[in-house]
C-alpha cells in the first residue's frame, strides 16, 4: 500500500531555521541593488551643477531631468510586479538591474536636455522595477521572527548608495567630468548582475505555488539547512483563498477581500513620500532663506538621510517584536510631531541638527517598514505586485512634492511653516495604515501562516 506524500510548508521551514549563509548571501546581494539603485537614482542631483556649466542652461530647465527618473521608477514599479508575479522575482530583478545599468551607461553619452531627459525616464524604469522585486525576494527568506529587520536592513543600501554617488561625483567630476559619474552607474548594475543571475536563488514561495518546481525547491533548502531530511516530501506555498486562485495578480490586489489595504497603503506610502522627497528636496533651500551658509545647509540636509540608518534598523527591530502596524503608525505620529518641533528651534543649531536627525530617523524609517509590512499582507501569487504597486502609486506623492516645494517657497513660506505643514501628511498617513490593523476579520488563519505574523499580535 502506497504511503500518503508529506507535504512541507517552505515558509513554515524558512521560519523555523536560523538565519543560514544562504540568507546572508541573499540578504548582502539585495542589499547592494538597492545601493546601486540609490546611486543611479540620486546621481542626478551629484551632475546638475556641471551640467548647467558645461551645457550653458539655467538650473530651471534641469526640471524635467531631475524628476524624468522618478517618473519613471513609478511606471516601472507599476509594470514589473504583475510581470515577476507571473515570471518569477529573481528574474525580474536581474533583467531590471540590467536594464537601468544599460541605460545609465548610454546617458552618459547624452548631448542635450532633450536626450537626458528620455534616458534618465529609462533609467527610472529599470530602477522602478528592481526595488520591489528585492523587498518580496527578502521578504520572502526572511523568517517572520527577523523579517522586519532584515528588509529594513536591506533598505539602509539606498541611503550608502546615495553616499557613494557623493563621494564619487566629487572626486570623478574634476578629473574625468560629469559623464564618469553615470559611466560607473551604468557599470557597477551590469557587473553585479553576474553574481545575482549565479547565486541569488529564486523565491521558494513563488515556486512552491509553480508546477514541476518540487526538485529545485529542494535544492534551494538545502542551501539553508543542509542537515534537513527532504525526501519524498511534497513543498507547498502558504494557502491562499480559493477566490485568487488563478486570477492575475493584480486583480487579486484589487479584488474585494484586499482592496481596502491596497487603497490605505497606497494613500499612506503617497503621504509618506510626499514629507521625504519635500525635505530632502527642499531643505537645503530652506535653510538657505533662514539665513543659513551653503555649508552649514548642506552639513544640516546631510543629517537627514543618516537618521534614516539608525531609524531603519530600529523600526525593523521593532516590527519584528512588536505589532508591525502600530510600529509604523507610531512611527508616522513621531514623525508629525518632531516636524512640528522642528520649526521652532532654527535659532538653536547644536538643537536644531538633533531634531534634523531624529526626524530623518522618523520619517525615513516610517516610509521604508511600509514595504517589509505591504509584503506580509498579500498572497504569494500577488505580493510582488502589492508591494510594487504600492511603490509606484507612492512615487507620484515623489514627484508631487517637487510642485508642492516650489508652490510653498514662491509662497515665501518661511522654515518652520514648511515643516510644521507636513505634520498633517504624517497623521494621514498613520491614520490610513490604523484602519488596515483595525480590521483584524479581514486576515484569516492562512494569511497569517503565510507571513502577516504582524496581525497576530
């Protein structure tokens, strides 16, 4: 008489072992596409000085450069996670850091505004594309006890990627010019995309709900557990609703059982760029019209993206011991009222840098745990898609803010009026991620076994 098959959950298994070499890899590859993102994404910004006095253009006709690529990071963002749904993550995300390496590449040979502009808006979809593939593949090896930290961790790339894009155009713009700068934005993707297409495994969820995958699957364990006894084991994926079985992914983001969530992540992430791209963008010019030096302006914006760190690693942490959802909507009220206080203390540097920092802390941590949370609220089948329409939808809150900055500063709205304004983005943004974890009937026993350990608590 046959022996009934065992089957074995592959998130149950990830969850219940230690944080193998095979995560760490894992871990470290995603890492370095989002510092490599960070790079291409800010380089921008590194190149603008040179490009208005090599081109001979007023800083006014940079607009649509600088903001072609966040355009352009939405689209992508909103194409490439039905597609890695369909296709698979790591696939995506290798063709993507390809593709914005290739692009920055032949940027770097642009002759004229026109030109930049079309390239850096394909930049952005290579760069749209890769984010939210490497926030669902590290989510989806992280177990539930250390996802939070471990995507957080993975985050704080961007910010060393923005580092790195500083440090190199001020040493790569006087002896090699302005195009070096995109030159190694285009050559590191292309380089890294090796070890990612060699070594990075793909998801064992989206395989697990993939037929003829059981031989693979079983390979990929391995490499985390090599001690595991895997034979004549059937892997399944968590169980989803029979309701999204064999619907796209995006319909199933849409579909009635998720769509409150999708809308509410959408609104929340919308804000929450919106107050992050606003300062970072703006802030320098702020405290240029206080009556601030350029020097002590840029030292005070650099403390911004620092806190963002120290603020990612601390969220995580707490996502992970904690509720995930009131993690985040606390941190979004930290983040309006630190705003608030900010304005009040232009006349106290020492003060005023603590409150920059602790701020950029808040905000940064609040924007970038949305993503590690949109990722334990979707079925495998759609949570590629999820995350990444989230992103997307969110990058429009980016390029909103351009308008939203000039409008206040043609206003000649002072520092503090500026800041204490976006306390109420912060509290509309807490407030839409509180109806998701208010409405604990809309996640079932599967859900959470799929990952919304979150919801649980």
């Amino acid at each position: 008489m046959n022996q009934p098959v065992r089957t074995l959950d592959v998130q149950q298994f990830i969850d219940a072992e230690r944080f193998s070499p095979c995560q760490w890899l894992i871990l470290i590859l995603c890492f370095l596409v989002v510092a490599a993102d960070g790079y291409d994404t800010a380089v921008i910004g590194f190149i603008a000085p040179s490009l208005v006095k090599d081109w001979g253009v007023d800083r006014s006709a940079l607009g649509p450069v600088m903001s072609a690529a966040l355009v352009g990071l939405g689209v992508g963002a909103l194409i490439a996670g039905p597609v890695a749904d369909r296709l698979g993550r790591k696939a995506m995300l290798v063709l993507s850091v390809v593709c914005f390496g290739a692009w920055s590449l032949v940027a770097a040979h642009a002759q004229t505004i026109g030109e930049l502009t079309a390239l850096r808006f394909l930049t952005g979809l290579g760069l749209g594309a890769a984010m939210p593939n490497a926030v669902t593949l590290m989510s989806e090896y992280a177990p539930a006890r250390l996802r939070g930290v471990a995507v957080n961790a993975m985050f704080c790339g961007f910010s060393c990627g923005v580092v790195a894009g500083g440090v190199a155009s001020a040493w790569l713009i006087p002896h090699a010019g302005w195009q070096s700068v995109l030159t190694v934005g285009g050559i590191a993707p292309i380089v890294l995309a090796v070890p990612l297409a060699l070594l990075l495994p793909e998801s064992v969820q989206f395989l697990a709900v993939r037929p003829g995958k059981q031989a693979q699957i079983a390979r990929i364990l391995k490499r985390i557990a090599p001690q595991a006894q895997l034979n004549d084991l059937r892997f399944v994926g968590a169980q989803t609703q029979e309701s999204t079985q064999g619907q796209y992914a995006l319909a199933i983001i849409l579909s009635g059982h998720y769509l409150r969530r999708t809308l509410m992540l959408w609104i929340a992430y919308f804000m929450g760029l919106l107050i992050y791209y606003l300062l970072a963008s703006w802030m320098p010019m702020l405290f240029k019209d206080a009556g601030f030096s350029d020097k002590f302006a840029a030292l005070m914006t650099s403390l911004f993206p620092l806190g963002g760190v120290l603020g990612n690693l601390c969220a995580g942490w707490l996502m992970d011991r904690f509720n995930a959802n009131r993690t985040i909507v606390g941190t979004y009220l930290l983040a309006g009222v630190l705003v608030l206080i900010v304005g009040r203390f232009v006349g106290s540097p020492m003060l005023l840098g603590a409150l920059i920092f602790v701020s950029g802390m808040a905000i940064t941590a609040a924007v970038v745990s949305m993503s590690a949370y949109a990722a334990s609220l979707y079925p495998t089948e759609g949570r590629a898609t999820g995350v990444a329409w989230m992103l997307g939808v969110g990058r429009v809150g980016g390029v909103a803010s351009a308008f939203v900055g000039a409008a206040l500063v043609g206003l000649g709205w002072s520092f503090g009026e500026v800041f204490g304004l976006l306390a109420v983005p912060a509290v509309a943004a807490a407030f839409a991620l509180y109806t998701i974890g208010n409405c604990r009937s809309e996640y079932t026993d599967a859900e959470r076994a799929a990952g919304a350990t979150a919801q649980s608590h």
